[in-house]
C-alpha cells in the first residue's frame, strides 16, 4: 500500500477550490500536490451533499442567467434561419 499522510484542512481547501471554483481539472491538480487523483474525487463526493457556499450559489446563478441568455439569443437566430427558409 502507498503512504498515507494527512493534509492541512486549508490545503485540502484550496484544493477544491481551485478544482471547483477555477475549473482546473483534478488530475492536474492531484498532480501538482502530490496526491491521487481519487483523494480529490472522495473529497469531492463528501462534499457533495453538502449545501453550496454564498459565493459558489451566486457565481452558479451568473453562470445560469449567462446561460438563458445565450439559448434565448440562439433561439431567436434559428427562429429567424426557418423564417427566411420558408
């Protein structure tokens, strides 16, 4: 079996932080600290039953109103395409 050694919670946290919140991918991450790609996934999953923080659930709502927008935009182009089409 390999070693196993505790990591600091706050690095723990910055961790999932840059996963979650910056996007990076985990095994880039895991990578760079010298941890296992799955040591992040089983703290992701444990963490995933837990509510999101104020500033996850707001960029979360960004991204979400970003979202409605671009398929509304979208929506309307296709709309549109098949007018002209007709």
């Amino acid at each position: 079996m390999g070693k196993h050694f505790r990591i600091a919670p706050e690095v723990k946290e910055q961790i999932l932080k840059r996963v979650k919140e910056e996007g990076l991918p985990v095994k880039e991450v895991a990578k760079e600290h010298g941890i296992s790609d799955q040591t992040i996934y089983d703290w992701l999953a444990k963490g995933a039953n837990s509510a999101p923080s104020w500033s996850e659930f707001a960029r979360l709502q960004k991204q979400n109103r970003e979202l409605y927008e671009i398929v509304g935009e979208l929506t309307v182009k296709l709309s549109q395409a098949q007018k002209k089409n007709w």
